[in-house]
C-alpha cells in the first residue's frame, strides 16, 4: 500500500481538476469493478459484487481533491494573481514551490521582502492580494504562453519517509483513503460494495450531494485523512488526536454526530483485534459524512481516519502504520 499512497499523494488533484486522480484510480479499479462510472461533478463511482447480494446498501467513500491554489489575474510582470481552493493556512504558503496548470509549470509563492517591511508589516501574515506567483517570466506575453486564467497550482509534491515509520507529502488528505478504498477493492468482499472517490469535497462536499443521491446508501463509511494538532506549546485539551497512535475513529466533528451504534462497531473491533484505536477529543473539521447522512430520508454515517499532522499543506505528516 506505500507505493500505492505515494503514486496517488503526486498526482494533481485540485477541486474540480480531479482528472488526473480519476483516471489512475479508474485504472487501478477497473479489473476488479463490475461497473464504474463518473457522474457530472466529477466522482467517480465503483460497483463491486460480494459473496451476498445487497445493492447499493454499503457505500465507503474516499475524496481524490485537495487544497490549492487558483490563478485569476496575469500582472504586466509577468507575476500570478491568486485565491485559495480549499482551507489553506496563508502562513504556510510563503516560500514554498508549486506546480501550475497541466504544463505543471514551476513557480514560488512570493511576497514583499522581509528587508522592505515596516514594522506593523512583521506583525501579520500577508493576505492572499499581497502575494503572488513568479513562474520566471519577464512579462504579461510571455506568462500567457504557459498559463491561463483559472488554472490551479499544487504544492511541490515531494515524498519523505523519515523517523519512526513517519511519512512526509502533499494531499495525505486524502489519498490515504483513496489507497485504503483500493487496496479493499482488489479484495473478496463479504457483500455488494459502492466505492466511491469523491469530488470537491475540500471546498464544501459538493461532490457527496450528487452521489448520496444517486447511490441511496443506508450506511456509509467515510475513510479520511483527519487534522492532527499534538505539535509542542499545545495543550492537551486541544489535541484533536496523534499520528502513531492508530486509526480515528469519531464520534462527532465539525459537521456530523456519527451513528452511536456504527462508531461503538468499529470500537469493538478494532479491540477485538487489537487494533490501537483513538478518538478526536475536540470537535473538529468535517467530512462528505456530514452531506450523506442528510440526504434523501437520511442514511447511518461512521467515519475512520489517519491523524495528520500539517493538514493542508505540503508538508503533511503521519504514521505509515496508522494508515
């Protein structure tokens, strides 16, 4: 599965430009589908027969996008103009490589330098109009042979195992659960199974309106990357949960109260086969769990996890052993 989530974590995968995600994971999934299809937002949907006929009862769903950025202006310099796709931390930008447009055309996210700052500048975080990105370009012209407006960026998209069995990469969230839904898929399922792997679920599960429509689950299980905060100066009651201490299982988020009996199932057993297990102990993010249990007559919902540490930017961290 480490090769697998590495392949996914460096493909490019901005809402709404989820192709080049789609397409692998379609082709890793169609010799062992007995239908797929892609519906009009863009999620990709897997139907698997088990050994006892159910339908459409049990859905698992993965999201393929990530976080990144959006260019909407071309200056006279030649420099980008952008917006944020997705929940991105400015703090984290400054600096940092990223790949833009299909071309995948190298660039860095700059601001004003330090040495040209006043001293009411040092004390925030620039805003997104005060940033910009220099692909290298002398000039307007000459940017526009290489990019257009409405092109997305990705974080460089660099792999790092380093440590006690800790990986570093881009997009974790969530192609961890992408390559989870995979690796079961290639499996002899008990039941019928929907797979689905999700669209734009990062700027606000619209992905998840179509397909918890289209599928009617009764239960679904969501597997994600979850934020983790166990990092130095945090105290211990907002540590949402820790990389190496297993797989999340919650019971509530930032946008859903998980079914009661699907998350004491999961419990029971992951201790019945002594799985180490933890729980978010704050409330916080939020998952396409939040849109399925919602639609139609509703639908019971239980969620799993990797902890990560970093969310949404290029350096994100977990436990290879939790996923």
């Amino acid at each position: 599965m480490l090769n697998l989530l590495k392949q996914l974590c460096a493909l490019s995968g901005v809402s709404s430009w989820e192709d080049e995600v789609r397409n692998f994971i379609r082709d890793q999934a169609q010799p062992y589908a007995d239908s797929i299809r892609t519906d009009a937002i863009g999620n990709l949907i897997v139907f698997k027969k088990g050994k006892k006929p159910t339908g459409n009862k049990l859905l698992l769903s993965a999201h393929m996008d990530e976080v990144g950025l959006m260019v909407k202006k071309i200056e006279d310099d030649g420099t980008l103009r952008f917006s944020s796709v997705g929940g991105i931390d400015r703090r984290v930008l400054l600096g940092k490589r990223v790949f833009v447009g299909e071309k995948r055309i190298p660039a860095v996210v700059g601001s004003k330098p330090i040495h040209l700052t006043t001293k009411e500048d040092r004390k925030s975080v620039p805003k997104l109009d005060q940033l910009y990105l220099d692909i290298g370009a002398e000039n307007r012209e000459e940017a526009e042979q290489l990019v257009s407006l409405g092109d997305v960026a990705t974080f460089d998209p660099e792999w790092m195992e380093f440590g006690n069995g800790m990986l570093k990469a881009k997009a974790i969230d969530d192609r961890v659960g992408c390559a989870v839904l995979l690796t079961l898929l290639k499996e002899e399922l008990p039941m019928d199974c929907t797979f689905v792997f999700s669209a734009q679920e990062e700027v606000g599960t619209r992905g998840a309106f179509g397909y918890a429509f289209s599928v009617k689950p009764e239960i679904a299980l969501v597997v994600e990357g979850t934020t983790a905060s166990d990092i130095p100066g945090t105290p211990e009651h907002m540590t949402v949960c820790a990389p190496g201490q297993g797989p999340v299982i919650p019971f509530m988020d930032g946008g859903t109260i998980y079914d009661r009996g699907l998350f004491e199932l999961l419990r029971d057993l992951a201790e019945k086969h002594q799985i180490p297990w933890q729980t978010k102990h704050r409330v916080a993010g939020g998952t396409d769990g939040r849109t399925i249990q919602r639609s139609r007559t509703g639908a019971r919902v239980a969620g799993v996890a990797a902890a990560v540490r970093n969310i949404h930017t290029p350096s994100s961290v977990a436990s290879l052993a939790d996923c």
